[in-house]
C-alpha cells in the first residue's frame, strides 16, 4: 500500500514488492528496465513506523525514477556493494543517497519520521535513542580527522552524520 501511495505521489509506475528474509540490507530497489523491484526485509518491517518505512520505501522508488538502479543492479545484486565498487562509484554512490533521501522526505512528509529512519536504518533499534542534534554536529569531528575522512572516501554510502545534517 505503501509503495503505490509514494509512486502515485512521484507520478511513477508501481514496482514489485518483495519481501525477503535478509537482517542486513533493510531496502533496495533493483532492475534495469521494467519490472522494477523493491524487495524489502522481514525482519526490519516490524521495527520501522509507516512513515519511516514511507521514507525508505520513498528512497528507494528515487532510485528506480531517476535510474539509477539501472547502473547499481549491474554492482550489486544483492543490494551490498563490495570494497572495490565502493572505491571506483563510491563518490556517485554517494551523491545518489542524497538525491533518494529528499524523495523519500516527500513521500512521508515529516523531517522527523525522515531523520528517525535514516537514524534506525543505521544503527538498528539503538538509532531511536541517539540524540540526532548531537550526532549530526559529530560531522565536525569526522572533517578534523583526516582517517575518518578517508573512511567516508571509501565507502559507498555517506556518513550517516552528512545525511541527517544534509
């Protein structure tokens, strides 16, 4: 209900939705071409609100409206991208998160639902008991320290710390 809510709001086809049994990846959106996909984990769906699971579900038909999933379905099947994609799309990989994470706040309409599940999606059920205000000024303390820096470079999603304060 949820994904043909937020895809008739981003005036997009409905993707299938599947549901699978997977403790890491909370939500992706895959294909290449229609069909599109979002395939969404069990075991998550009971710890997210509706908003927070419209947020992610948001996100993630982002992805599919503005192909990306096109190229990120040929890097990662499974929705976890390896250390060597991470360094050579790492930075466009990135960039995309942001993108997604602004059409998922229209889809729930609340910045607080938006920042609870980029909070929970992180950090699990301890994300609901971080202070998100005091977790979002850390992005100082990430930019003075160089290998914290490096870490980011590297990875393929941003720090969750540049996604609350963006």
């Amino acid at each position: 209900e949820i994904a043909l809510e937020c895809s008739r709001a981003l005036r997009m086809s409905v993707p299938n939705v599947f549901v699978r049994d997977d403790p890491f990846v909370l939500i992706v959106a895959v294909g290449i071409g229609e069909p599109y996909s979002l395939i969404i984990s069990a075991q998550w769906v009971e710890h997210l609100t509706p908003q927070e699971l419209r947020f992610l579900i948001g996100r993630e038909l982002a992805h599919i409206d503005a192909g990306h999933t096109r190229i990120t379905s040929l890097l990662s099947v499974n929705g976890r991208e390896n250390a060597i994609v991470s360094i050579l799309f790492g930075a466009w990989l990135r960039r995309i998160e942001y993108t997604a994470d602004r059409a998922g706040l229209l889809c729930c309409a609340s910045l607080e639902s938006a920042l609870s599940a980029i909070s929970v999606s992180t950090f699990h059920l301890v994300g609901r008991s971080i202070d998100l205000v005091a977790f979002a000024e850390q992005q100082r303390e990430i930019d003075a320290e160089r290998a914290l820096r490096i870490g980011e470079w590297v990875s393929s999603p941003p720090y969750a710390t540049q996604r609350i304060a963006a």
